[in-house]
C-alpha cells in the first residue's frame, strides 16, 4: 500500500513537472516567415521549393519568364532567412552564372529592396515579384555586371543576342555562362 | 506598477546592506570590441557594485581588445585577448568588498530560462538588435501568470555616439522591445551596384572586399571579423580596389570600422546611459522612488537634451501582444475539426489559417509543397499532433499578426 502511495505521488510530481514546464514558442521571425509563405500567391512561372521541408527558413526559388529577353529560361535563386527577419531582409543569391545587368557572375543579385530599400513591412511576396521583374525589365542604370549593362545601353539587339547565346551555354566575350533553357 | 515592495525607504545604501540583496542583477556587457557597448558594461557593474548589488552575474562573449582600454576602465593593457566577462568581474571584485560577481564568458543566447530565472532584474548593455530581440522575447516568454517572481524587469541601455538611451521593461505589462522595433533608423546600406561599380568613398572600397570579394575568392569559407589575418586580407583588397577608383582613407582601423559596423564609443555617453541604468536598478530593487516610465532618450551632440516618455504598449506586437490564451481541446479531434472550431469562434476571425508548434507545421495552406506536405495530418488526431500545453501558432490573411494558442486537453 505504502508502495502505491510513493509511486502515485512520483507520478504526479513528473505529470506536474511536465505540464507545468512552458514548451518552447516559435520566433518571431519564424511566425512572420509562416505568415508571408503561406500567403504567397505564386504565378505559374514560379515554383518554389524546401530542400529541407522542416527548415522554413532556407528555400530556393525558379523563375521561368513567359515574356521578354529571358523567355525559356529557367533560374534558380536561394533564399536564407535569418533570425533577425524582418528586420533584415532575406538573402538571395543566383546559383547560376547567368548574364545578366543586376546578377553577378557570383550570383549576387542588386534589388533595391534586397538592400538599400529593404523595410519590414515588405514582405516575401514583394522580393519575388522583384526578382521577376528583373527579368522582364533589366536595368543598365544599376549594373552589377558592368560589361552586360553596357551592352544593354549600347545596342538592345546585342544585348539580346548575347542574352540568347549565354542561356544556351555559349560565351558572351569569352565568359561562359551557364545553360539555363528549360 | 510596482513588483518589489518597498522595504524602507530612507537611505538606500544601508538597506542595501540591511536586505541583503541576493541574485539581484545581471548585467549583460557584451560587444564592446564593436559598439561600445562593453563600455556601458564596465560602467554598469561598477556602479551596480558601488551602489551595494551584492550577487551580480556577468555574460559577455568577447575578449579584450587593445581599442577598449581608452574607455574600458577594468581592462589593462596585460588583460589584452582575455575574455571581457572574467577580468572584469575579478577587477571589480579586487576593489569593492562583499561583492560576488560571477563571470560568463559566452553568448546571452547560450543560458536558457532557468538560468534567467534565479534573477531579480536584467540590465542589458548590448550592441546588437538581435540580441536585444532576444532576451527581450526571452523575458516576456518566461512571465507566468500563478507565479509572480517570473517577471523580471529589463533595463536596456544604448549608446551611439553623443546618443543614448535607457528605459525600463516589465516584460508583458509595459511596451517591450519589440513593439518599440519600428523606431530604429534603418541601416543605411549603399546599393550594390555602388560598391560593384563606382565605389565613392574608402568605405565603400571596404564593403565591396567583404561583401562581394572575400564569398568570390573563399568560396566556402566564412569572414571572421575577429580573425586578424582575414581582416588583413580584407585590408589589402580594399586598399588595392581604392587605388584603382583614386579615393583616399582606407585604413586598416578604417576597415576594421566598416566590417564590424564600430559606431564611435563615447566614454561619457557611456557613463551617463550607464548611471541612469543603475539609478533604476536600485529604484526598482529599493522601492526607494518611482522607476523610469518607460523611454529615457539622452542627446548630447549640442549641449545636454534629454527627453522622457511613455512608449506604449503594441496590441499587434509579435512578442508581448497577443499572449497565448488557453483553448480547450477534445485530444480525440483531428485537426480538420479543430479548425473548423477555431473557424467558429466570434472573436478570431479565421478563414485560411496556417498552423504550426515549435517542433512541427501542422497544416500549411501554401506554398503548394507544404500544403501537400501537410495536409495528410488534417486526418490525424489531435493528441498525436501536440501535448497538453504545447503552444499553437497561428497565422492567417485576415489576421493582422499572428494569434497564440496554448492547448489544454479536455
């Protein structure tokens, strides 16, 4: 009896113990996170995707534009979100050597909202609308690689031919460039 | 609203002495090799331990640096490369008497809630928004309703320059450092084509060897901003990349300044932010006076300015706004039929909620590989899904923010 006693009370001891300590709460910034992906209204020619489904905050994105120079291509962007999101803004980087005004050969990408003009109140949405638009309208003005803007600014029609040759793997003065078309 | 009563009220420091004070404080020092901020730190645990605090811990993740000791106090020349937390604590301790100050060397985020919990206040000197995000959330996590010791209040003080600022935080009943998160300046950043393309100013020559040079060369190999071969190297790049644009200025103590984002310390700015800290520690530990309500902005660029301020509470705000409400839940549900209850609930107005616990997502409405992921556990049971108390997060188009469950099985 007295047995029973003892193991009852440690029983409710460790039932208390478990139920009175706090679980851990999600983060603030993975809240937000949840919140501007699940929110995500994503257009046909953009898929993203979670190398690892429990990581929320690394993704890769692939923008195939249906419109302008970068037609028929299919390009592949990563996404790191970190614990300071949104008040910082999320890293994008290009995993392709592409050629491209605003994309380095690194893979850098120059978005204002990336930086510069990066607020909390904009979200994922905005980065990815963003990101596509750099593809419909690339900007000269802005280079990051120097040598396509001033291809861009000279003569469009270089521009897109070079644009053509560099997607199918070709060289653009004597770089190579990744094949991208889908 | 008052935590502590008030024990006597006539002359601090011998009720200081008379209580006894245990565990009282924890001053944070952290980061003085980049901010300044371990200045407020040398400034805090000296005035806490003049002003009678008798148990002090100390965390602070850095190590000396020969740039310190202008302002640094308790650091020597012979304390250079040792960390910040342990000098400072044996220097203070070799000097006031019956003070037990125990150092951390290592990160706030290292010690967990039961750590924080043995103390009556936190005061933070921190160089860092993230760091300060954290603790702050910490603190407001741990308040228990049945248990009035687990609020603790934080004091957070700040420096930039001939700026400053103290204010004081009692973690879920006044404005926490979250809700005040949209009064920081934004960082200016240059754009990224500046630095790739026409660099302006030796600063920009530096950033561009960081940002854009070092991940070019090193690959795979992250840039120690402590590591005085990397900031070398980093040196040598700018220095060269600033000859070719013909800009003048880059230095080696320059390029330590941009990479590690050093903002100016000033020794009295720290002095002053500091003093205002401790004045309300004591007032909080004392009962001696009111404390600080809420904001102390101090500016002394022309003359001295100060200013004070209620800083109000944030409905919508992420960390202290919408605490987690009880919800009772039949453990034989399965998840679908928890949403549609939650659905009918008048006072959350839920149409397409997203939810998710610490550990697991529980349902996804999108992106379309989460959603797919998740939507088998719509058939699953509640009680295979969470335990009694774990927190549901919830997050929805018609909700401004995000709504925090906790679940009790009924």
């Amino acid at each position: 009896m007295l047995k029973i006693w003892s193991m009852k009370q440690q029983q409710q001891a460790a039932s208390a113990a478990e139920g009175g300590q706090k679980k851990k709460k999600v983060t603030a910034a993975q809240l937000r996170a949840q919140k501007d992906l699940s929110e995500l209204s994503l257009p046909p020619t953009i898929r993203m995707h979670m190398p690892d489904p429990e990581d929320i905050l690394n993704f890769t994105l692939t923008i195939e534009p249906d419109e302008g120079m970068y037609k028929c291509g299919s390009f592949n962007f990563t996404f790191a979100i970190n614990s300071n999101f949104p008040h910082e803004p999320p890293k994008v980087k290009c995993t392709q050597k592409i050629y491209h005004p605003n994309i380095d050969l690194d893979g850098n990408v120059c978005l204002n909202i990336l930086r510069e003009d990066w607020k909390p109140v904009l979200n994922l949405n905005a980065v990815i609308v963003g990101l596509q638009f750099l593809f419909l309208e690339p900007n000269p003005s802005d280079p990051l690689n120097k040598e396509a803007a001033e291809d861009l600014r000279l003569t469009r029609e270089n521009f897109k031919r070079n644009v053509k040759n560099s997607m199918n793997g070709g060289y653009v003065k004597n770089v190579q460039f990744e094949r991208v078309l889908k | 609203m008052r935590t502590m009563t008030p024990k006597c009220k006539r002359h601090s420091s011998m009720i200081l002495k008379s209580c006894k004070l245990h565990k009282f404080v924890l001053a944070y020092t952290r980061g003085a090799n980049n901010s300044g901020a371990g200045g407020l730190g040398c400034e805090i645990l000296k005035n806490l331990a003049l002003s009678g605090f008798k148990d002090i811990h100390v965390i602070d993740m850095d190590t000396i640096d020969v740039s310190n000791l202008n302002r640094q106090f308790l650091f020597r020349a012979s304390d250079v490369g040792k960390p910040k937390a342990t000098v400072a604590a044996s220097f203070v301790m070799s000097r006031v008497k019956d003070v037990t100050i125990t150092p951390y060397y290592g990160a706030i985020q290292d010690k967990d809630q039961e750590y924080y919990m043995q103390f009556k206040l936190v005061i933070c000197g921190l160089d860092s928004v993230e760091a300060r995000r954290w603790i702050n959330a910490t603190l407001v996590d741990m308040v228990d309703i049945d248990n009035p010791e687990s609020l603790k209040p934080l004091i957070d003080g700040g420096t930039e320059g001939f700026k400053g600022q103290s204010r004081v935080i009692l973690p879920t009943l006044t404005s926490c450092y979250e809700c005040s998160l949209d009064m920081l300046t934004p960082q200016t950043a240059v754009p990224l084509c500046t630095l790739a393309t026409i660099p302006r100013q030796p600063a920009h020559c530096v950033e561009w060897a960081s940002i854009l040079e070092w991940p070019r060369v090193f690959e795979d190999k992250k840039l120690d901003n402590d590591d005085p071969e990397h900031v070398q190297w980093i040196y040598e790049q700018a220095l060269h990349r600033a000859q070719e644009f013909n800009i003048s200025g880059v230095t080696y103590s320059l390029t330590q300044g941009v990479i590690k984002n050093i903002i100016p310390a000033i020794a009295s700015t720290n002095a002053i932010i500091a003093a205002s800290c401790c004045n309300e520690a004591l007032k909080i530990a004392t009962g001696a006076n009111p404390y600080l309500n809420n904001y102390m902005m101090y500016i002394g660029n022309e003359g001295v300015y100060t200013h004070t301020f209620e800083h109000e509470k944030k409905d919508d705000c992420p960390v202290c706004g919408n605490l987690a409400t009880d919800f009772a839940v039949d453990p034989e549900w399965t998840l679908e039929e928890f949403i549609d209850r939650l659905k009918e609930q008048p006072e959350v107005q839920i149409k397409k909620p997203t939810l998710v616990t610490e550990r697991r997502r529980l349902y996804y409405q999108g992106p379309p590989q989460l959603n797919e992921q998740t939507r088998p556990n719509l058939e699953k049971k509640m009680r295979d899904l969470v335990d009694n108390r774990e927190e549901i997060a919830i997050t929805d188009p018609g909700l401004p923010f995000s709504l925090r469950l906790n679940v009790i099985f009924s």
